[in-house]
C-alpha cells in the first residue's frame, strides 16, 4: 500500500486538527537562574534571606513550554509594570 501524497497534496490528517492542536494549553515558564541547596538551607529561608543565582544581571534567561526549554531571551517591564521578555535566541529541537 502506498501512503505517499501527490506532489502538492495537502494531508488531509494534519489541515483537520491543525486547528484543535493549535487550542491545546501549553505551560510557559522564564527561568531566571538556578541554584542547588541542600535541604537544611531551604528551612533556615526566611523573610529577607537571599538566594544567589547562577545568571549576571543581563544575562539571557531561558523560555521553557512544558519544562522544555524553547528559547532565551531578554526581560523587559511592560508600560503597565509586568515583566515580559523578549526572545533573542529560538532553541533548536535537536538541542
């Protein structure tokens, strides 16, 4: 059996649920550093400690769909004070 389309050919497969995939909720995530601690520092935190991260002000941070990472990019505060980022960099998917 042949399952190849003619030259030109749209897959009928893909044009039907096309739109149904592009609805799917997909979980977006910026992640501005990362830090291992051990246990006991977790429970010593408290109001006013501070966490240093691996990432320098200005440093791309990561842009994560589903804990996969997508992108890097910039972060920027929008007119009404929300943090945003700007993408610099699209991740490849073989990476």
């Amino acid at each position: 059996m042949n399952s190849e389309l003619p030259a030109g050919a749209e897959n009928p497969f893909l044009s039907d649920r096309k739109p149904r995939i592009m609805d799917i909720p997909v979980n977006v995530q910026v992640v501005l550093g990362n830090k291992r601690l051990p246990m006991a520092a977790l429970f010593n935190l408290s109001r006013g400690s501070v966490i240093e991260f691996d990432k320098k002000v200005g440093e791309p941070v990561d842009l994560l769909a589903n804990e996969r990472l997508i992108a890097r990019g910039e972060i920027q505060i929008t007119d009404d004070g929300r943090l945003s980022i700007s993408i610099t960099e699209i991740v490849s998917s073989a990476a």
